[in-house]
C-alpha cells in the first residue's frame, strides 16, 4: 500500500467533503464527527461526484438522486445493492494521508493477508 499526503487539510474536527487525485483516482475525503473517510468520488448510480453531496447519519448523500453510502463501508443504503469503495486514512504528524492500493498490491492482498504499517 503507498500512502498519499493529502495537502491542505488539517485534522481539526471540522465537517468538510473535498476531492482529492492521489494516484490518479478521485476520492472523496470527508471529514464528518471529529473523524476523516475517504471514498470513491463517483457515484456507482449515475456516475455523479460525491463531493458535491453531503454527510447525513454517517452517509455521503448524492447530490442528484439522494443514493446515499455508508462512509465507513462504503455500502449503499437498503435497496440500492451498490457500494462505493472505501481507502484507508492515517493521521501523522497532524497531516492526513490517504492509502491506496496499487494493481499488485491487491494482487498481493489475494494470497497474503496485508498489515497496514502505520509508522512508515
């Protein structure tokens, strides 16, 4: 897994949606009740940007058709039987990071199970 600095964020509690490209993908980081997510920007419905929504009970809501997705799992609401995929997220010296898995990494992750090093 390569770990992405994500700039001009600061881990300070405050409720924010922003999009981000670490690695070419478009993630959606939120910031919602004092912890920070990060998610596929695009809505698997209609294909609309996620950051545009907004956070409602712990769910990113799409700003089109009001699909919504658990920001935690990054599964769909009951009755919509989608998910958006979820990365993990790492705080270190009071800037936030973003992990993404390369091609071979998933790989990888198929035959071996990964550990998350949060001290590199």
């Amino acid at each position: 897994m390569k770990w992405y600095r994500v700039p001009d964020v600061e881990p300070n509690g405050q409720p924010f949606i922003k999009k981000i490209k670490p690695d070419g993908k478009n993630i959606c980081l939120v910031g919602y009740e004092g912890e920070i997510f990060a998610l596929s920007a695009r809505c698997p419905h209609a294909g609309e940007d996620l950051s545009r929504g907004w956070c409602k009970e712990g769910k990113l809501v799409c700003p089109i058709h009001r699909f919504s997705y658990d920001l935690e799992t990054g599964r769909g609401s009951t009755g919509q039987n989608d998910y958006v995929n979820t990365f993990p997220v790492k705080i270190k010296n009071n800037e936030v990071y973003v992990g993404i898995n390369s091609f071979w990494g998933k790989i990888k992750s198929l035959f071996k199970r990964e550990e998350m090093d949060y001290d590199d």
